[in-house]
C-alpha cells in the first residue's frame, strides 16, 4: 500500500512502442498538465527529460515491467507502476464504453487510474547489476533453446518425406550426434555405400557404441531403406536437413556460451548458496529460480505473494452457490514454467516430494495439477529460506513436516 498518495502532485503514464512513446500527465484532480509524444532515441528522451523537468519525478505507469522504455526510467530514478495488458484494457475501456483506441487515450486512461488506483499498485523495484544480467542470460538461453527446438522440428519433417530410418536411428534430435549423423550420411544412398566400417566408426566417434543398440543400428542401415523418395524429393529435402542442421551446430554452440556464462554469474552471485542446494534444480533450474526471484526480498513480503507471481496459487471464483479454484494465468510465465520443471525434478531426489505428489495424484490431481501443488510447497520452503539466508537441509524440513502435523510423515512410514 503507497501512503499519502493523494499528496502527490501529479501522475504519468507512457504508451510505449517500438519507435516512438506518447505521455500524458495528469493533476491530483484529474486535469491533464502534459501531453507529448516523443521518438525512442538520444534526443528523444532528452526532449523527455525538458517535459518533465518541471513536473519532477512522479510516478509513471507503463504496460509492461521490462524492455527499453523501462530501462530509460529505471536510469532516471522515476517510480515505475507496471499495470498488467488485462488491467490496462479495462481502464480504456472505462474511459471510453464505445470502443475508441488511441496511444494518447491509452496513456491518459492510464495515468487517471494510476491517479485513482494505484495506491494499491505495486512498484517496480530494479534487481542489483548481478541479478539483472543472469535473469537477461537465463531469459535468452531459454529463447535460443525455443529457437532450436523449433529447428529440429523443421529438420524431423524433413527427413520423414525423404530419410525415415535416420529418424528411426535417434530417439533424441536435440543432441548434436543426429545432426552430425545427417551431415555425415545426409541421403539413404549415402549411408549404403558408406558401409559398415563408416558406420561403427561414426557410432564410437560419437561416444554411441552401446551392446544393446549398436547391433540394432547397424543391422537396420545395413538392410537401407526400403521405402524410397522420388530424387527430386531427396535433393531438394536433402538439402533443406542439412540447411538446418549446420544453423542447429552454430545455434548450438551459443547455447553452450551462454550456459558458461550463467555458470559463472551464479557462482558469483551472493545468493548462490541458497539456490544451488535445492534438491533437483541442480545447475540449469537453479540459476532460472534465482534470476526470476531475484535478490531484493521486499518484493515478496510472504510465501503466498511468491507462489502467486509463479502461478502455483489457484485463483477462487465465487458467484451464488457457486465456489470453486482455477489456474492463475496471469503470473510471471517463465517462472511458473521453471517452478514446473524444478517440481518434477525433486521427485527424484526428495522422498517427501514424490510422496506428497503420489497423494495428490491418488486424491484425483492431473499430472500438472499435482506438480503446481508440489511447487506451492516448495515455494514457501524457498521463500523461507531466501529470507532467513539459509541452506536447505532435509532433516530440518521433515521434523518441521512432523512439528506441524503433517500428513507427508506418515506416508514416508507407511512406505517404509
């Protein structure tokens, strides 16, 4: 809650787009004081900054928490109220039921509710310089590592109109042996006449030598591939794969500099510690929980704001008779998608975790819907760790489990 709000003087919103930004300014009463558009550039914002001079430092909406609009204002000192795209639709349209559209109503609808409402708004609160560069890092490995699944998408459809068996070869097209397995025999024809000296030799290049699978490669290639394209099918999707594969190589290898990268940025970073003890984050999941989190604990005052921002808290819909939960979709997305991820995990290494997902799922809980519960309660687990400093240690957590009644004890004894 903002105290005082109603002494403010004035309240901004900026209307941001790729090129250019709209601003309105407003009064405590409502009455617009400054109405400017200016370009995404040096003098740009210069001419930002004489419009503003006057009016000081207020607080300034925007529709969104992140990008170079934010960026320049974070620079500036300006108090910076995020309103979600649902939220600030809403505003517009209270403004005008009718359905008008402008980037200037769209800052002016804006600023009135920042004026009205945003008491109640969260401020944007900018990360330390060593979070905010490993949350950069892990967003854009995890857009890079999108890009490449969608490249091995491309180059799987490709050889299924001309080349099945090599998709019959490798379970994994992800790893960088089935791309070198195309390059190396990228036709049908390619890997007969190649012969089986080649092929053993491709198969123990590549660490791939396995007694329970080599023998049932190198019987299936030798008998080739039965079904064949046309040749102007194999000579066009020939090349296509092998397009693919050499971007997927070079893709590839920014990938793993970037995996360095965030390596060393979390081991630099103070709160290391309490991140890379989390059983099953291990060394991808765990830099991912810390650069979304974060390193400034006033963001997250409780356990159940953090769940929430994750999306692990169902929302409650009550209407009548009516009172049920859903799915909270508006969360931070990539934080949910880690916390899913770190959930499944600790499956595998927490006896307690797998337990209290196993009852969940034997209560009628989906796969997911379990995981979400498992994330919640971890989550306050993080939370309380990230705000005492502390390292995770699983017999503290248990006789917690059991100080508190819960039911994760007795099943873990029951199980034996």
């Amino acid at each position: 809650m903002n105290t005082n709000w109603t002494d403010q003087p004035h309240f901004a919103a900026l209307d941001w787009a790729k090129d250019h930004h709209d601003v309105i300014v407003v009064d405590r009463n409502g009455a617009i004081v400054a109405d400017f558009r200016f370009a995404h550039t040096a003098q740009g914002w210069a001419e930002f900054d004489q419009h503003m001079e006057k009016i000081g430092r207020c607080p300034i909406a925007i529709e969104t928490s992140s990008g170079p609009a934010v960026d320049q204002l974070l620079q500036r000192d300006y108090p910076i109220y995020p309103i979600n795209p649902l939220a600030a639709e809403r505003y517009r349209e209270r403004k005008s039921p009718a359905g008008n559209k402008t980037d200037r109503q769209d800052a002016w609808s804006m600023a009135d509710a920042l004026r009205t409402d945003g008491h109640g708004w969260m401020r944007l609160i900018a990360q330390d310089e060593a979070t905010a560069m490993l949350r950069l890092l892990c967003r854009d490995e995890s857009a890079l590592i999108e890009q490449r699944t969608a490249f091995v998408n491309q180059v799987q459809a490709a050889l299924l109109e001309y080349y099945p068996l090599a998709l019959e070869s490798f379970d994994d097209w992800t790893k960088p042996f089935a791309w070198a397995f195309v390059r190396a025999f990228p036709t049908p024809d390619a890997l007969s006449k190649a012969g089986k000296r080649q092929w053993q030799k491709f198969l123990h290049t590549h660490k791939l030598w396995r007694p329970d699978t080599s023998e049932t490669r190198l019987a299936a290639w030798a008998q080739g591939q039965q079904l064949k394209a046309s040749p102007a099918v194999v000579n066009a999707k020939s090349l296509l794969a092998l397009s693919l594969v050499l971007v997927l190589q070079t893709l590839q290898k920014q990938i793993d500099e970037y995996r360095q990268r965030i390596r060393a940025a979390f081991k630099a970073h103070p709160d290391h510690d309490i991140f890379g003890g989390l059983p099953g984050a291990k060394d991808k999941l765990a830099p991912r929980l810390l650069a979304e989190i974060g390193s400034r604990r006033e963001i997250f005052p409780d356990a159940d704001s953090l769940s929430c921002r994750a999306g692990v808290s169902p929302v409650s819909f009550q209407s009548g008779q009516i009172r049920k939960a859903r799915i909270r979709w508006a969360c931070d997305h990539f934080l949910r998608h880690t916390v899913h991820l770190w959930a499944d995990q600790s499956r595998h290494t927490c006896a307690w975790a797998q337990a209290y997902y196993r009852a969940k799922r034997d209560n009628g809980h989906s796969h997911a819907s379990a995981l979400r519960c498992l994330g919640k309660r971890w989550l306050k687990v993080l939370w309380r760790l990230w705000h005492d400093h502390l390292v995770y240690d699983e017999s503290i957590h248990l006789k917690s489990l059991q100080t508190h009644g819960s039911f994760v004890p007795k099943l873990l004894e029951a199980a034996g």
